[in-house]
C-alpha cells in the first residue's frame, strides 16, 4: 500500500515537473532526472517558480526578498509622484482663484488692490470675527483700509504691522463703518446689531424711502483710508429704530466668510 502512494506521488510530482519547468524538450527532461536523483534542490526551485509565477513573475535571478524591496520603492515612487501631481494641481487651482479673484473685479483707475491670503482666523462666540493676512504695511496697508472680495466688502483692516493685518470683518458683532445709497444719495451707518447687517442713521434727500433691493456701498465719509463705493449688500425691509429714525436691514454681498481664502484690500491712490 505503501509503495504504491509513493508512486502516485512520485508520478504527480513528475507530472507537475514537465508541466513548470522550463520550455524545451531536452531541458524538461534534464529537470526531471534532477527531480529524481536531487529531489530537495529541484522540489525548492519549483517552489521559487510556482511562487514566482503566482506573483507576477520575477526573473530568474530575483529572489522573493529582492521583489519585496523592489515592490516598496515601486510604492514609494508612485506615493511621491502622486504628491507632486496633487501639489501641482493645488498650485493649479490656486492659481486659478487668484486669476478669478482679480478678473471679477474691476478696480477704478483711483485705487490699487493688494492681493493677500488669510492665514488664519479669529473666533468670538463661535463665529468668525477677524481675519489675518499675509501682508501689512511694508505693502502699504494700513488702518481704516477696504478689504474685499470678488462679491463686495469682506471688512475693514484694524491694524497692521509690517507684514501681517488683522481685519475686523463685516459680520463682527461690534461692526461699524459709514456707508451710502448712491442712487439716492442717502448716507448712514452700516452697523451689526446683534448679528444683523443694518443700515441706520441715515441721512439725505431718500433718508426715510430707501427700497428693497436698493444697493448699499462703502463711503469715505470721515476717513482718507476708505475707498468709496465697493458694493456692502442690498436693502431687505425697513424698520424703526427706538427713536423712530429709519433702519434698513441688509443682505450682504458677501455670504461665505468661512470658505474665503483670499482677499484684496483697496489703497487709495496709485501705487
């Protein structure tokens, strides 16, 4: 019973020989007499094919170690240059909003804009405040300056070293600035009232008649920093302050001051 399993096996493993071992004829044969008369050296080499084969294929000459080594700076390259190509398209598309950002905006022959990037931001009772830029007076920056972005005012710088500003932005709680209603020629306040955009304080020919949908823009109305008439937002109802003067909400021009990324900041003059 023995002797006949073993030749069963022995008759398989002949079998699996001719079938993996190498093309030709006279070099099956030879492999098959290795197979018996050096059976440990020729069941090893067929593993390293089987498992060769199984892999992917690996020459001759590489063994199951080398191929690992090999498999890692394979994976390694295409980890470094999948890097470069996000990088690339990062710089790509960043380039693009900066294109669109200057494109969008058409800045009177008056006044010059900077661009710069917000770096990081500032918080008071979970809401976004201020801003701080990449620039600051070295750029010609200064307090009392415009900061925008392609849709209208973002907010107004607060201060400036010389290459960093802190803006104080539209949607800050304790927000003030002159504004004005061109059309009617109606000036005001623009203030935030308890996390409402409002145009109070007016005063003009329009000061109690402003109507819906009625643009609102800056004004340089006490100060020399201020670049007049960058778009704030549209008029949304009308209301009566506590001494019964007009107060006029606004809808910002601006409507996402998380997503913004980069500004410009309007300084009067030509630079």
């Amino acid at each position: 019973m023995t002797t006949r399993v073993l030749t069963f096996l022995s008759f398989l493993l002949a079998a699996a020989a001719l079938f993996l071992l190498p093309a030709g004829t006279a070099r099956r044969i030879l492999h098959t007499g290795f197979l018996f008369t050096q059976p440990a050296r020729e069941i090893s080499a067929m593993g390293q094919r089987i498992s060769r084969e199984a892999l992917g294929g690996l020459p001759e000459n590489m063994t199951l170690e080398e191929r690992d080594a090999l498999l890692a700076e394979l994976g390694q390259a295409r980890t470094q240059l999948a890097q470069a190509r996000a990088q690339q398209e990062g710089l790509r598309m960043e380039n693009l909003q900066l294109q669109r950002l200057l494109r969008h905006y058409k800045a009177p022959h008056e006044y010059s804009l900077v661009v710069a990037e917000v770096t990081s931001r500032g918080l008071f009772l979970g809401k976004v405040c201020t801003f701080l830029l990449d620039r600051g007076a070295s750029d010609g920056i200064q307090a009392g300056q415009a900061v925008l972005d392609q849709d209208g005012l973002v907010g107004v710088v607060e201060q400036a070293t010389a290459r960093q500003a802190v803006v104080r932005l539209l949607c800050a709680p304790d927000f003030s600035l002159p504004a004005e209603s061109v059309e009617r020629r109606t000036s005001g306040i623009l203030e935030n009232r308890e996390g409402r955009l409002m145009l109070t304080g007016t005063m003009g020919e329009a000061f109690d008649s402003l109507g819906f949908g009625e643009w609102v823009t800056t004004s340089d109305l006490g100060s020399e920093a201020m670049q007049p008439g960058i778009p704030v937002g549209t008029i949304q109802g009308k209301e009566r302050s506590p001494d019964d003067s007009p107060a006029y909400p606004l809808s910002s021009a601006v409507k996402d001051f998380l997503g913004i990324r980069y500004v410009m900041v309007a300084i009067r003059g030509k630079r």
